[in-house]
C-alpha cells in the first residue's frame, strides 16, 4: 500500500529548523519537509520534497540532484539520491522502527544540508521486523551455509503464527519462497518445532505489547545465490502447517543446462501451492502464500550474500588485493578496534592481499628510536584474518631534513636501518615493500626527482635484499600511467633490481571516467612495452590503487560497482599482476564530505556494504586462476574470455565478462559452450541471467553440441560461465554452490 505525502514546510519553520541543527545554509536553497507530517509504519510513504528560499518561503525551481544520508539504513530504506526537477523530487520511504527516522539531505550546488527527521506511527498495528543472523551485526550472510532467520515484535497488535518469506535477487527473480512458523510465546514450552531464543513467560495470545521479543524460526534456510537481494516477509495469522509445505528441502544439483532443467523440475511432484524452479543450476521449491491467508503485518529489507572465499586467494599469484585497514594510524582503543573489525571484514570480502602504509615519521620517532611495538600489532593483526600484507613506506619524519624526502647521504643511511631493521624483524610476514607514495608528483618533497627516487629505490632495494630473497621490491607508485618518469626510472638497469613496478589510479584522479576512458587498457600495454626494452619484461605489474568515489561529482554505488568490475577485469586481460581497491571502508560519514578517496570503500563508514562490495566478492570468486584468452566484440559488445587454469578449484572451461560501452546501449550475443557443457550467466551483484532462447535450448537435446546460447547484454556487467562437463547430475558435497570450491577458508 501506499501512502502519499505531499512534503512541504513553510520557510520560517524551515528556518527555525536548520538553525537549531546548527547547518549553515548559503542563504539560496533548502529542503524541506512538512513540520508534521509522519510515515506509517512498515508500509511505503511517498515523499515529495520541496527546494525553498529559507529567507522569503519562495519556492526555488531547482534541478538536479540530492544527495541523501541515514544513519540507520537497516531501519529506514530510502534511495541515496533523488533527482529534483523544477524544486520537487519524490521517494519512497519505508520505515522499519518505531523509532523517529532522521535524514539529511545534500544539495551540491548551494552545498546546503536540510535535517529532516519524520516520526513513524503503527497505526494499531504490531511491528514485525524479519533479519538472518548475520555477518558483524549486518543484513549479510555468506553464501551456502545454513541461515537462522529470526523476527523482532514491537508495538501492539495480533501475534502472527506463520511467516512467508520471500528472497529475490535484484532481477526480481524469486531465489527463494518459505513458509515459516513462528514461536507463538504459548509458555515456556516450544510450539510448532520453534525455538525461542529464550523461554519467555505467556502473555495475553491475541492483542498484546510486545516489549523487543526475540523469536527465531523452523527449519533450516539455505540461499543458493551470491549477490544484492531483497528479502520480502508476510506474516499471517496462520502457522506454517496451515500454508503449503514442500515435500523437503534437500540440495538437489541438476544442472544448467535448460534441456535438463525442466524435466527435472517436473518429476519432483509437489503439494499444491509448492513450485520448483532452478537457481544456479539447484533444483529450488518454492513455498506459496494463498491469497486466503490472513496478513498481520509486512516487512521488506536488503541483503548481501557473499560467497566463501577459496583457498587459492592465499596464492601469490592470486590479483585481488585492498588498501585495508590503516592500523598503522590507530593510536587509541577504539580506532584500533575499528581497523581490527575491518580486516575481519576484508577476510570476509575475499582479495586476501592488502596494503598497508607505515609512515616512516611514526615508526621512527627520533633517530634510532623505533616504535616496534605498533609494527607488530599491525603485522599479527593481519596475520590472525590470513591476509598477505605489502606494506608502502613513505613519509619522512620532521627530525629528517624538515620532512623532505630522504635524499641526503645522512638521510638515506638512517632510512636504510630502518628498511633493514624491518625485514630482519618480520621476515615474510610481510610479503612487499613498496617505495614512497607518487614520487612522480609534490609527494615527493620539494619537487619531484627521479634522479632521486632512483637513488632511494636502489637504497631500499640492496637492505631488502641484503636480508631476504622472499620480499618483493615494488616501486614507481606513481600518480597516474607517467610513462615518461617510468622510462627514466627503469633506465641503467634499475629494473634488474626490483620484483615489482607499480601504478596508483586513486579517485582523486579518476572521478567519473570509465577505465576505457581512462585508456587503461592503453596504457598498461605502454608501460609493459617499457619493461620489455628495459630487458625485464618477466617483471610484474601492480595496480596498487584502483577506485573511484561514490561523493557528489563521483560516481553512485551502482556506477561503482560497474566501474569495479570493469576496471579489474581491463586490468587482467592486460596483464597486471595485482589490483588493489582503494579503499576497504569510507573515512567520512556523511557522502558530502571530506576528499574523493574518502567515500571510495566497499563498506560506508557505518561498514554497510556497498555494491561494490557484493561485486569484488564475486569477482574474486569467479576470475581467480584464469588466463586471458582474447578479447573480441559482438556488435557494441566487448567479450573479455578468460580461460579456467587447471589448478583452479572451478571446472575447467572459460568464463567471459561482457558489457556494452554506453549507458542505454544493449547487444544480442551468441556463446557456444565446450561440449557438452552448457553456460551460466549471473550480472555484476549475483543476479541469475537467462538465455534469450531458453524455451528453444529447452526443448533440444542434453548436451548438443551444435547450441548457441544468446543473451541480452547491456551497460551493467555479465559473467557468462562456459561450465563444461559440470552438467552430469551428482550429489553436491556440503556447502557446494555456485560460488564455492572445495578448499574454502572459514
């Protein structure tokens, strides 16, 4: 149902508003919301808000968009930007609490933020919000393991007996469809083979307050899919018993073959009200809700299903990396707390490599005098999560020559001791050592100096080696492809003395820029054409900044993770060896604020993942231990091909990432599989992608060889998987799905 509320305020009380928030406003423009108005609760509200004059309630007539900002997300779904034209932009709200919900919204060009915060009224109705026991406390579970799905009652009103519970991926494909009970707080004993988190004391059965009561559901959940899904719940005065049950649950694998598919969908006979379908190529029952059944109440959320990261992420030649954690700064509990929970995330996210800063200035606090004790809590952090480290050292003290760049004979001796000192500690817990950071640019103190930069490298270089063989030598971290400082840089045989040149492409720089605008592709082919006429073409390359911000004049979530996957997927067809994202989590809280690299994490401050979280997971997933094939066009089509290394955990064959170049632009394209395979497509967040000609490829032959498969191919990135012989029916082992392998690292 929805309810429209037509939002506006009137300029003085707009006003009075703003200054008791303390905004300042530009005197231009702000948004605003009527004094009273109120949403309902767990039920869609359509907003309109108004752009006003704060000084003479005038309405402006501004386009263009808004930015928006909650600090609970989990309780309020809200779109993160609204576009407004002629002073009016319109959302829809849905409101998960009974608490008051508060938004902030950005307007970038008078850099006006309007404070809005907007009560939530049941209506007489009992709150009933539906959550999996999840990842850190969020809407995330890891894909393929059993889920406890649990609701929260609040408020007043009917006790539900059942729940339907309904999981879709962001096609709106069903991937999931249960009929749940749900405790019915009788007495200290269980009903209905419902556990009670705790035994609660019987209270009135019908109409009662309930006071934040904690029920956990039957049977055991198992989602199929990685990816960005909404999870949709109906609670109903009937009990599970009363809704229609399917015959079990059991994992049944049948393949992704369409000619396999529907047959075998349609032997498994079912109670009315049940329906199979195939999701990822297992046999799924799907639970119906009658339109008898009595409703109670609704709820609606998100949810990020990320797949379990295989062991062959730990290998050296494995490309995905992040700029993580920044444990280094962490000075006081908290923020040391806060970096441990985000490599527990990075862990989680898969990409086990991960770069970490350590400031020369604050390892060494005056000559010789060196704070191991922060090194080696950054170091055994990182080793508890099984993450390889590289670490960046950069950043000259002040008692070094006024903090310029070490330079001076005095200067590069005191630099070495501590390079020496590092690696003679640490050994191969950590696994690089990357030289300065954009040498090429005022990082470089006073100017930048390549003659210089080549005397620090060949410094750096000679203690590491003069320890260990093990450490790779990295340098270059220039700003950009600057070809030119490169060339000089690898020139008199330098190049023979390190492991590694690399490359930053931070978002400062990269703004809104496509990678094929960036000519990525281009310039990572100039640049291994330099190392070839070095004599040292068998050195490797190294993205080690890679990203792009989701603030005002940066891209938006989706967007990134597009460009995400886009930007990895150049990066491998062109041989780079390691890509690292920049960064793992946002540093600011509000998207407005702070520099470009601030808002370019998978996870926001609040560490809710992104889209472009969902996307580096899976990416991670599906294009470790692969070899760039070609890459060819279909039309306006770009078909990267990848083929499947014999070591890897996934069956052999190939898997290409298509997409087309523009926004708006689609493309018909015909795959054949390997015989006797089939393919099976999902786009960038998970989403399952079907055939065009799935009812043609339906009623052919298992296996034949002589199939072409089509599929619709628009801006938005697709993984098609060329699955080979993996279509004979078996028994999967525990766990198995789509998106795991046999070695997985808990």
């Amino acid at each position: 149902m929805r309810l429209a509320l037509r939002v506006r305020m009137m300029a003085a009380a707009a006003v009075m508003l703003l200054a008791a928030q303390g905004v300042a406003s530009s005197g231009e423009a702000v948004v605003v919301v009527k004094g009273d108005a109120w949403l309902p609760l767990q039920r869609d509200a359509e907003v309109t808000f108004q752009a006003v004059d704060p000084a003479t309630s005038v309405p402006v007539a501004l386009t263009g968009e808004l930015w928006v900002y909650t600090p609970d997300s989990d309780s309020l779904e809200v779109p993160r930007q609204l576009q407004m034209r002629d002073g009016r932009a319109t959302a829809t709200l849905f409101a998960r609490t009974m608490n008051e919900v508060e938004l902030q919204i950005f307007e970038p060009q008078w850099r006006t933020v309007s404070p809005i915060r907007l009560p939530v009224k049941s209506e007489g109705r009992l709150g009933t919000t539906f959550f999996f026991d999840g990842f850190d406390g969020q809407l995330v579970v890891m894909n393929g393991f059993p889920l406890t799905g649990n609701v929260r009652f609040f408020g007043e009103g009917t006790m539900p007996r059942g729940a339907h519970v309904e999981v879709r991926d962001r096609r709106g494909s069903l991937v999931l469809a249960r009929n749940l009970s749900v405790a019915e707080l009788a007495s200290n004993a269980v009903d209905y083979s419902v556990r009670a988190i705790k035994p609660i004391a019987r209270p009135t059965p019908t109409t009662q307050d309930v006071k934040d009561f904690v029920s956990e559901f039957d049977r055991t959940i198992r989602l199929h899919t990685p990816g960005q899904l909404s999870v949709e719940v109906t609670f109903t005065a009937q009990s599970a018993p009363e809704l229609p049950q399917a015959t079990g649950h059991r994992q049944e694998y049948i393949g992704n073959d369409p000619a396999a598919q529907l047959p075998e969908a349609a032997t498994q006979p079912q109670p009315d009200g049940v329906t199979t379908t195939s999701v990822m190529g297992y046999l799924v029952r799907l639970e119906g809700l009658p339109t008898t059944a009595t409703v109670v109440s609704h709820d609606r959320s998100s949810l990020s299903s990320f797949s379990i990261t295989p062991r062959e992420a730990l290998n050296y030649n494995a490309p995905f990396g992040v700029k993580s954690a920044d444990m280094a700064s962490a000075t006081d509990e908290a923020a040391i707390a806060d970096a441990t929970r985000m490599l527990r995330w990075h862990r989680r996210l898969g990409g086990f490599w991960a770069i970490e800063t350590f400031h020369w200035d604050r390892m060494e606090t005056a000559p010789l005098i060196f704070d191991w004790d922060r090194m080696d809590r950054v170091v055994n952090a990182y080793r508890a999560e099984h993450l390889r480290l590289i670490t960046t050292i950069t950043h000259p003290p002040a008692w070094s020559k006024q903090g310029e760049a070490p330079t001076t004979p005095g200067d590069l001796l005191l630099w070495r001791g501590w390079v020496r000192g590092m690696v003679e500690r640490y050994a191969m817990k950590i696994l690089g050592y990357e030289i300065w950071v954009n040498p090429n640019t005022t990082r470089w103190s006073p100017k930048p100096d390549v003659k210089a930069y080549r005397e620090l490298v060949k410094s750096t270089a000679a203690e590491v080696r003069g320890v260990s063989a093990g450490p790779r030598v990295v340098a270059g971290s220039t700003e950009g492809f600057d070809l030119k400082f490169m060339e000089a840089l690898l020139a008199d045989g330098l190049a023979q003395l390190i492991d590694v040149v690399s490359v930053r492409l931070d978002p400062q720089t990269s703004g809104r820029l496509l990678p094929s605008q960036m000519k990525l592709a281009e310039q990572t082919a100039a640049l291994q054409d330099i190392l070839l006429r070095s004599g040292t073409k068998d050195k490797e390359v190294w993205l080690t900044g890679l990203g792009w911000s989701t603030m005002p004049g940066g891209v938006n979530e989706t967007e990134q993770a597009n460009w995400l996957v886009r930007g990895y997927t150049t990066a491998l067809m062109g041989g780079v060896n390691k890509t690292f994202w920049s960064e793992l989590r946002d540093s600011e809280r509000l998207p407005w604020e702070g520099e470009a690299s601030a808002h370019s994490g998978l996870l926001d401050s609040a560490f809710r993942p992104k889209p472009a979280a969902v996307a580096f997971n899976l990416l991670q997933f599906l294009l470790l231990q692969l070899a760039p094939d070609q890459t060819t066009t279909q039309g306006r089509a770009t078909v990267n091909t990848f083929q499947i290394l014999p070591q890897s955990s996934k069956v052999p064959g190939k898997i290409h990432v298509v997409w087309t170049s523009q926004p708006g632009e689609e493309e018909l394209i015909s795959l054949r599989p390997s015989p006797p395979g089939a393919l099976a497509a999902i786009d960038m967040l998970g989403a399952e992608v079907a055939p065009e000609n799935a009812r043609a490829l339906s009623t052919s032959a298992v296996g034949d060889q002589n199939r072409d498969f089509q599929y619709r191919i628009g801006f938005s990135p697709v993984f098609i998987w060329d699955v080979g012989n993996y279509q004979a029916k078996r028994e999967p082992a525990p766990n198995d799905s789509f998106s795991t392998a046999p070695e997985e690292i808990q």
